[in-house]
C-alpha cells in the first residue's frame, strides 16, 4: 500500500472520536486528509492544529500519527529525528489524555519501539497498563517532566508560526516516513 494512501487512511480513520464532534470538525478532516493526499502538509497541519489547541483528542492522535507516518514536520521544525520523536509523543501523549484506545495504543508502541524509559516513558506505560485513568497517566507524565503541558507546548507552536521567516509545517513524504501500516489503524 502507497505511503499516501495510508496517510490519508490514517487521517480519515486514525482514532474513535473521543470527544463531541462539530460538523465543522467533520469538514476539516475531510480537507486535511485530501491537503495530505495532495502533499499539502502545511495546508493539512493549519487545519487540523486550530482543533488540537481546542483540546480535540482526535486532532492531536492524527497529528502524532501524520509525524510518524508522513513525516510531517510541524511550524518551526527542521525534521530532524529527535525533534520529529519529541513532537509525536507529546501530541500523543495528550491525545491519549481522554482514553482514547487508538491513540493509547500508539503511545505505546511509541514508548516500546524506543529508549525512552528513564525518561519517564517506561512509568507512563505502567501507568496506562494499569486501570488508571489516562487524564491522571498524563498529569504523571506533565509532572515528571516527560512532556510539557499542552498550553506550553501551544505556545511553543505559536512562536514559531509567528516568527517572520520560520518554517511553515511540511512533510517529507517517503523521505524519513514509516513504509508500514499505522499502529492506530490496528484497533477497531
């Protein structure tokens, strides 16, 4: 299967909707997914990053999983692995924040596909295997200074995207981006 192909899956299926959707919400995952399926990745990210902010688990889950599988490289990044790495975990972090099982998932694998346990990863992954709510997984994870809270991380997006000249976000599709089927596409 294509790399666009399974973007674009992953930008129409990626998670169950953990939170109330809007038909506006329905609208721009729609246009985000036919910006990937075109390479728009700055097209898609400006869509799909305003729902993020607003706290909407399914926006963060399909951000994460577009760094992964797309390479998507959010406003400011230059696309390195570590930034890439940093940027997936903390919107899948917080995706993972209302229980979403897809995203959870994903998180995981994340978190087992590499070295991250002392940082704070391998308890993060007690946490979720445990019957924890995730919200407090998070909270644990924001606390043991694994990722920053989503407002922090807002700001940090929003400086770049307002600096003159920075980066606007950009893919590399099949340059860097994972040839294999999305780990949220495995969960029914």
């Amino acid at each position: 299967m294509k790399l666009r192909t399974i973007v674009m899956i992953a930008f129409i299926t990626a998670t169950a909707i953990a939170c109330a959707q809007t038909g506006d919400w329905g609208a721009a995952k729609a246009q985000a997914a036919t910006a990937i399926d075109s390479g728009d990745c700055a097209g898609a990210w400006n869509l799909v990053w305003p729902w993020a902010r607003k706290g909407n688990i399914e926006a963060r889950a399909i951000l994460a999983t577009g760094v992964v599988a797309a390479g998507l490289i959010p406003p400011g990044g230059h696309g390195d692995a570590i930034s890439q790495f940093r940027h997936s975990v903390i919107l899948a972090v917080h995706g993972a924040a209302d229980g979403d099982r897809a995203t959870t998932v994903f998180l995981r694998a994340l978190i087992r596909d590499n070295l991250i346990s002392d940082m704070g990863g391998d308890r993060l992954k007690r946490c979720l295997d445990a019957d924890t709510p995730p919200r407090t997984c998070v909270a644990g994870a924001i606390n043991d200074g694994f990722v920053p809270d989503f407002e922090d991380y807002s700001r940090e997006i929003d400086a770049y995207t307002s600096t003159p000249d920075a980066p606007a976000a950009s893919c590399r599709l099949g340059e860097g981006a994972l040839e294999q089927p999305l780990p949220v596409q495995q969960v029914q």
